[in-house]
C-alpha cells in the first residue's frame, strides 16, 4: 500500500469529497483521502434520503451530547458523521446559497477572497440546478432541485403564510430572502438519492488511478517535521495498527466543526493552556481553535393533525419560513422548518403530549450570538471532545425563537390551515407569555445541527483567527482547514452547499499555489 501522496485530505465528508475529487482532476496529483467512517456505497440507508432521520444515533453517527447547559437543553445531542460523505450523508439535504451579505461580511472581516462575488460562481460550478435564472448552474456534480409540492398540509401552510403577511417567494434567486416562505431545493435526484458530496463528488472517480479513498482510517493526529506538516497517523481498521500516510505538499482538515479543532489540539496546535492541562505538547499556542463554536438553535412548536398527514416524502421537511423580528435587517434574523412529521425527541419527556400524525414549525435563529467551545476531553484521540455551544447565554437568541413561537402560532391560525390545525400540542395553549414561552424553549429545544466557525478565518494578524484567507493554518507550513469550522461566522441558511462551495474553493487555492 502506498503511503505517500501529494496531498492527504482528512475527512471524506461535504467538503472534503470535494477537495479530493478536484484536486485528483490533474492525473499528475496524487490524493489519499481518509474517511474515519464506512463507505456509503450502495448502502441504502444511506443514501435514500427519505430515510435520514433514522441515522440520528445510528452507528452513523459520533453522538455527541453537549455539556451541561446553563440556559439550555442539557439532553441536546449534535449529531456527527461518521461515513463516507460526511453529514450531506447524514443530514436532510436542504440546499441554499448563502445571503450575498453574508459572504461579504465574511470579506470585510478579513477573509479576503470570500465575498458574494467569489463564492456565487463556485455555487453555479458545483450545481446542476432546475432553479429559474442564468445565475444557476446546469452541469456541475451536485443535483440540487426543488421540492414538488405534494403536500396538501404544506400547500396550505404555504397560502397561511400568504394570510400572515408572508408571501411566497423563491429561494435561491441570487437575491436574500428577508421576509418569506417557499418549498426547499434541496441536493436530491428525482429517484430520492441524496446528492451528497460522496454521491455528487466520488462515486464517479472510485476508479481513478491517482486518487485513494481509505475508509475506516481514524486519524489520531498530524505529524510536523519542525513546524511543516508531513501528514497525519491514523488507526488501521483493524483497531489495532497505527499508520502513517505521508504528504509531499500539503494535509486538508476536513473533519468538521467539531473534530476539525480536536485533531489540531491533539496535534498541539490550540490554547496553550489547555493543551496542558490535558498533557498535550504546545507546537502553536493557538487561542482562537475552538473557541468560537456557533450553531442554529431550534425551537418547536407542534399541532395535532385534523387530517392525515403524508405517508411519502422527499425528507419529511420541504418547507422553509424567513422573516425578520425586527426593522432594519438586511438578513432574516428568524427561519422556521416546516415538518410533516412528529419532532418530539425533547418534548416527550417534558410530559407534553404527542401524536403520529401531527405536523411541526421548528423556528431558529439564524444568526445566534451566543457562542460556546470545543475541548479536548482527554489528550485520547478516542476520547469524544467535550462540546459546549453555551446555548441562550446571549439573550438576544432567547428573544428572536421566542418571537418565532409567537409568529408560528399567528401562522396556524389563519384560515388556510383551518382544515389542518387541530390542537396545539407543544408548548400548549396555556404557555402565553414570553417568561413561559422562553421556559419552554430552554427545556425543549434542539439544534438544525449546524456546528460551525470552530477555527475561523481571517486576517493575517487576527490573532482570534487560526486561519488565514487561504484556509492555511497559522504558525505552521503545509495545513489546511477546509470545512464548517473556517466560516468567519455560521451563515443565516441551511450551510451544507456552501460548505461544498468551501472545498472547491479550498481545491482552487491548493492549486494555485503549489504550481
């Protein structure tokens, strides 16, 4: 087995898949990609996308349970994965481009090189969209559709929406969404295949000569001659042998959000002080990795259905809501997700009741202030990180989902959804003022798992920042991030396309500037 490439990408999930299949176009580059979990391969569990939520705590999934809250659910898990394809694997595939605004925040931050004007065409590069407009892509590796709407009960939450002020406006125009509701696009093939990074970005390359996939590699940590990465040790499948692949120009983390930041603090490279407390060896005292966790936060409130709900579904939520809780924004502060199904992993045991056939609003916040850590728990590669995304310590996020409970309820009392809405099940009627609603919330919310911004980038001399624009690694030679976790800030929408977007970014970089 050859165990030295020119590059080794660790981590074979959204963004990853995509780094390795550019950067292995060139038949003169040679790629090994680690993937710590099994290949994704004509596994239907997989890839049906109608079946997703079934991989929550599956063997799929690392699991891992936040620390204990202090102004939130303490029960919350974030769902991890551990496949081939990453959590575009794992996650219901909802497909947005980012707010214009927010990549151009990004930039003026320091992330140059990330504006809307950058970004936008690696969107219609990676996209083969049915979306109206020539701003679209028609022949990129990512089928991205929008949802039929065969919903009766989502048809006429839709025309609520329209009563509420809300009009129907269509996602992914190339101009934000402040203020409406329209059924997703998600990255999905008409025949209900997922169009996961793995699926849209490898399964067409499996055989490619200068490109080799390793599943089942867990990487334990990067290996450094002086301060330059030379490649990474991981763990056999056997579970018993240590490996070392070799990098001849340079490592790509694209591990994710949360295991991104712990393989560069195994690696030594974190808050110093941590780091020993713990007993790792400090290569770069970075205080920035892993400090500035942010997440969508995720309420719900549910009614009883009057009629039956859908028996079939492309993934049981195909109905996005925006809006803004107050004046002034240039970006919705407030989206809900639409569910024709019961999400009652929280509420149950609160003692709410429940019911099979109900259907939910899930109201976020799109731009949460609150934000938490990631740590090592041991210095154990096994060991899982200690998780902490503080939830609700910025009041402002408690105020914009409690106001979100308040517009949902506004919503379902329209006449569209007359013949649909039957009992308030959660939080239940007699849950009315903001002091009740914001006790609810806290007891019962959940994530749209969307950990991000754990090693941002940023300016060269930000010292908050462990990255630098071109998603280098700051204080060391031959590393890369290119995942969730170098967003400047977690972005208003579902982020999974851009993440992609930050693999072909990532892949353009390396080739730029290993010439």
């Amino acid at each position: 087995m050859t165990d030295q490439f020119d590059y080794v990408v660790v981590g074979g999930g959204s963004a990853g898949a995509a780094v390795a299949a550019r950067l292995s176009e060139d038949p003169d580059v040679t790629v090994c990609l680690l993937e710590a979990g099994p290949s994704d391969v004509g596994d239907k569990a997989v890839l049906e996308l109608d079946r997703w939520m079934a991989l929550l705590e599956s063997g799929y999934d690392w699991d891992y349970q936040v620390e204990p809250q202090e102004q939130g659910n303490s029960f919350m898990r974030h769902a991890r994965a551990r496949v081939l394809g990453g959590c575009s694997s794992h996650n219901s595939c909802i497909a947005f481009w980012a707010p214009a605004e927010d990549l151009d925040e990004w930039a003026s931050m320091g992330a140059t090189g990330w504006s809307a004007a950058d970004i936008f065409p690696l969107y219609k590069r990676l996209e083969t969209n049915d979306g109206p407009g020539d701003h679209h892509g028609r022949s990129g590796p990512v089928t991205i559709r929008s949802v039929p709407p065969k919903d009766p009960c989502g048809v006429a939450l839709l025309e609520a929406c329209a009563e509420a002020g809300i009009p129907t406006t269509e996602f992914n125009s190339g101009t934000t969404v402040t203020h409406g509701a329209n059924w997703f696009q998600i990255n999905a093939r008409e025949d209900g295949t997922r169009s996961s990074s793995s699926v849209s970005y490898l399964h067409p390359i499996l055989d490619r000569e200068n490109l080799e996939i390793r599943t089942e590699a867990r990487v334990r940590q990067v290996t450094f001659d002086g301060k330059r990465a030379t490649g990474v040790q991981y763990l056999d499948p056997d579970q018993i042998q240590t490996r070392t692949v070799t990098a001849r120009r340079e490592v790509v983390l694209s591990a994710g959000a949360i295991d991104t930041p712990k393989l560069l603090m195994l690696s030594g490279i974190g808050p110093a002080e941590h780091l020993r407390e713990v007993g790792v060896d400090v290569l770069v005292d970075s205080p920035g990795v892993g400090s500035s966790l942010q997440d969508h936060p995720e309420g719900v409130i549910a009614w009883e259905a009057a009629q039956p709900m859908v028996q079939e579904s492309t993934q049981w939520w195909e109905i996005g809501i925006f809006t803004r809780t107050e004046e002034g924004l240039d970006r919705p502060d407030l989206m809900f997700h639409y569910g024709s199904v019961p999400f009652d992993m929280h509420t149950v045991r609160q003692g709410y009741p429940t019911s099979e056939n109900s259907f939910c609003l899930t109201p976020n916040v799109t731009r949460a202030r609150s934000t938490g850590t990631v740590r090592l728990r041991t210095r154990d590669f096994r060991d899982k990180p200690k998780v902490d995304p503080r939830y609700f310590t910025d009041p402002h996020d408690i105020r914009v989902m409690t106001e979100g409970i308040k517009l949902a309820r506004r919503i379902a009392s329209q006449s569209a959804l007359a013949e649909w809405a039957g009992a308030e099940l959660y939080p239940g009627p007699d849950v009315r003022t903001d002091d009740e609603i914001a006790d609810y919330i806290r007891r019962t919310h959940n994530t749209v798992y969307h950990p991000a911004a754990s090693v941002p980038m940023g300016a060269d001399d930000d010292p908050s920042k462990p990255l630098d624009a071109r998603l280098r690694v700051k204080g060391v030679e031959g590393l890369r991030v290119a995942d969730g976790s170098a967003m400047p800030f977690l972005v208003a929408v579902n982020p999974n396309i851009t993440t992609m977007a930050i693999g072909e970014k990532c892949s353009d970089m390396l080739k730029e500037d290993n010439r």
